[in-house]
C-alpha cells in the first residue's frame, strides 16, 4: 500500500462532563489532525491524492462544522442551549470530545467524504496540543 499525509489545523472548544481535573470547565486547543491516505496504486501523476483535495474535502468539513466552534457530549444538554441561544457554532457528538473520540469520529467522517474517490483513510493522529495526542485507524481495531 502507498499513502500520504496531510496536516490541519483549527481552533476548537469543548468540554469533558464528568473529568475530575480542569478539563471539565469549556476550554479550547489548537488541534493539529494528521490524515493519511492510502491507495494500492498511484494515479497517473504517481500520487495517492492531491493534497489539495484532502484539504478541500476533509479541511473543508472541519472548516464548516469544528473550526472556531464548540464540540460537545450530546448529553450536555444545557452548554448545547447557551451555546445555540448565543449564536456560536456548536457540533455535538455521541460522548465526550475527548482526542481519542474525536480522532475516531473524524477517521469514520473523512473516509465518508472521500468515498467518491475511491481512496481511503487509512489513519488519523489528532493532536489536542503539542505533547498530547490520539491515533484511530482501522488496524487499531
């Protein structure tokens, strides 16, 4: 198998319910996310994806729903209200947006959205800041 990797960036908040530390207070990351693709063969330029299209694809679905947002447990239900009645950018999930769950979230959404390429997300690394960070891939499993 051949792949590639691309980084991006965005600026998300959320929070842990329940954490025992800080962590439970609404916070935000500068979160770098690694995605790479794999492919058996290479296109007729020798890649496995333009890179630009991993960044108009995937980087354009974090731009609309996490970048410069807030991401939160579906379970909190009053931080969803105050965040949605003040108008910010809100997304939430199925659990806490911890690293571990976002880097899974994000692997299963970016093969959904490269579905039409026919190329595949192979691994995602999503770091929450610079020394700490989460892997999802299907080998993981």
């Amino acid at each position: 198998m051949k792949n590639c990797s691309r980084k991006l960036e965005f600026d998300s908040a959320h929070r842990v319910m329940l954490h025992e530390s800080k962590c439970r207070n609404l916070h935000g990351h500068r979160y770098i996310a690694e995605i790479t693709a794999i492919s058996s063969d290479l296109d007729e330029l020798g890649r496995v994806i333009d890179f630009s299209v991993l960044k108009s694809l995937i980087g354009g679905w974090i731009d609309e729903y996490w970048d410069h947002g807030v991401i939160l447990n579906m379970r909190d239900k009053d931080l969803i209200s105050f965040c949605s009645d003040n108008n910010w950018k809100v997304y939430w999930i199925d659990g806490n947006p911890t690293a571990e769950v976002l880097s899974e979230y994000l692997y299963h959404k970016s093969n959904e959205l490269l579905l039409p390429t026919g190329i595949e997300v192979s691994h995602i690394k999503l770091y929450e800041t610079p020394n700490c960070w989460s892997s999802f891939s299907s080998t993981l499993l």
